[in-house]
C-alpha cells in the first residue's frame, strides 16, 4: 500500500467516507453544482464541439450514424471531467489547459481500451441482457484507472475489475443509473425544450426525437449529460477505494491533485 504521506487527505475538498449509490448521485449533483463555472469552461471546449459533429453527423448521415458517433465520442470526451473531478477534490484552482493536456496524454490508451470494452460488452450482449450489465460493470473504473492510476490497458481492465468486484452490487446499481441519465436526458431535453419553444417562446419546434430520431434538443441532452455522469463514476470510484483500501489513495493519483490544502471545513459532506 502506498504512504498516507503521500496525500493530504484531509486537504479533500469532499468527505472521505463510505455512501450508497443515491448518496454518490446526490454528492454528484452538488460536486457540479460547487465548481459549475469550471465545469462550464471545460464542457464549452469539449462538448460544444463534441454536440456539433454529432448533430452534423446526425442531420448528413442519418440519426443512426449520428448517435454512433456521439456515444463513442462520448467514451473520450469524458476523460477531461475525470481529470478536473480529480483536481477539484483537492482545489478550486484548476487550469483548464492542464486537465485537457493530461486527458490528451492518455488518449491513444483510452481509445484502445474503449474499443476492447464496447466489444467485450457488445459479445456479452448476444448472450443476454445480464451478461452485458455485468461486463460493463467490471469494466466501469477503467477511464480512472488509465487516467488517474497511469496504468497500461490491460493491467487496467484487470485492476478496474477487481475494484468493482468488491462492491459488484453497487456497482451495477451505478451502471443502471447511469445508464438512464445518459439515455434519458436526450428525451427529456428534447419534450421540456419543445414545450418551451412552443408553448413559451412561440417558437416552431423541431420534430420529435422519437419521430425524427434525433435533432438538435436531443443532441443537446445527450452531451449535457456526459459531465454528470462521469462525475457520478468518478465518485462511486473514490467511494469503493475508501471501502477496499481504507484512506490509501495511491501516490499516483495525488500527482494529479494541483495542490493540497490543511483541512477545509467547507468540504462536501
């Protein structure tokens, strides 16, 4: 195990202590909230951009290709809100530059990685539904293990399966909710924002996503909820670290963290 001496713990801008999913959710919900402005700089370079070829895709190609493209997308364009939810734990002050240059450092490891999972998951999935959920749930904590442990692909699959082997159960409970906040929010984006359009702002809104497909509301929803839920995993990751491995976080990982701090009375709870 590493050094405590490593890492100020109690510099943590959240407290280290054991939750259940929903408590993970709602620690989440607020964790974005606190630090929205960087989040907000950080998904205007990332997501904006991510949204647009996503749409154009979408629109020239088909809502088939469109949302293809999107998810895989999606699988990458997360890697910078691990590095700044890691970052924010122990300090507002993060440069936007250096979470995107240490995300863009493990990008060619990511996208291999991406790949074998969406396969691994996709060979699950001809068996059954179940088979798939539990691949996926082995496979949840490789970003932060590629990310924030520095490890190569495979020791990662092997070292994100054995985190979430320990907690399988919430784990798959994570898996699920996060699964409907990703494949939820683009319906819900695209009826509230017609009723807007509508109803408020006597704007013609575009066609139904369940009728088009796809379209720019649901883009919209789509990529809004990448932030959140990358955030929820990354703190489900923290959560079943401090269960396994008590308040040993490895040195790898506080090289991440800008700098440390004594202990902040203002830390999430």
């Amino acid at each position: 195990m590493s050094n405590l001496g490593d890492l100020n713990l109690h510099g943590a801008r959240v407290v280290l202590r054991q939750r259940n999913v929903l408590d993970v959710v709602d620690l989440a919900m607020r964790f974005v909230a606190l630090h929205g402005r960087a989040y907000a700089w950080l998904s205007l370079l990332v997501l904006v951009p991510s949204a647009a070829v996503t749409w154009l895709i979408g629109e020239g190609a088909g809502w088939g290709w469109g949302w293809f493209a999107g998810f895989f997308l999606s699988l990458l364009a997360g890697a910078p809100f691990t590095v700044l939810a890691s970052r924010l734990m122990f300090t507002d002050k993060v440069r936007t530059r250096d979470v995107l240059l240490a995300a863009l450092r493990t990008v060619p490891r990511l996208i291999v990685a991406r790949v074998v999972q969406t396969i691994s998951v996709g060979l699950a999935a001809f068996f059954f539904v179940l088979p798939a959920a539990w691949v996926q749930a082995l496979l949840l904590f490789l970003p932060e293990v590629l990310l924030l442990e520095q490890a190569k692909v495979i020791p990662a699959m092997a070292r994100a399966g054995r985190i979430a082997h320990a907690q399988v159960g919430n784990v798959v409970i994570g898996v699920l909710l996060m699964t409907a906040f990703t494949f939820g929010t683009p319906f819900l984006v695209d009826a509230c924002g017609r009723m807007l359009l509508d109803g408020l702002l006597e704007v013609h809104p575009p066609d139904a996503l369940t009728s088009a497909g796809g379209g720019a509301l649901s883009t919209l929803g789509f990529w809004m909820a990448v932030p959140f839920v990358t955030t929820i995993r990354f703190l489900l990751y923290i959560d079943l670290r401090t269960r396994t491995e008590g308040w040993d976080i490895q040195t790898r990982f506080a090289a991440l963290a800008a700098r440390t701090y004594p202990q902040d009375e203002g830390a999430l709870a």
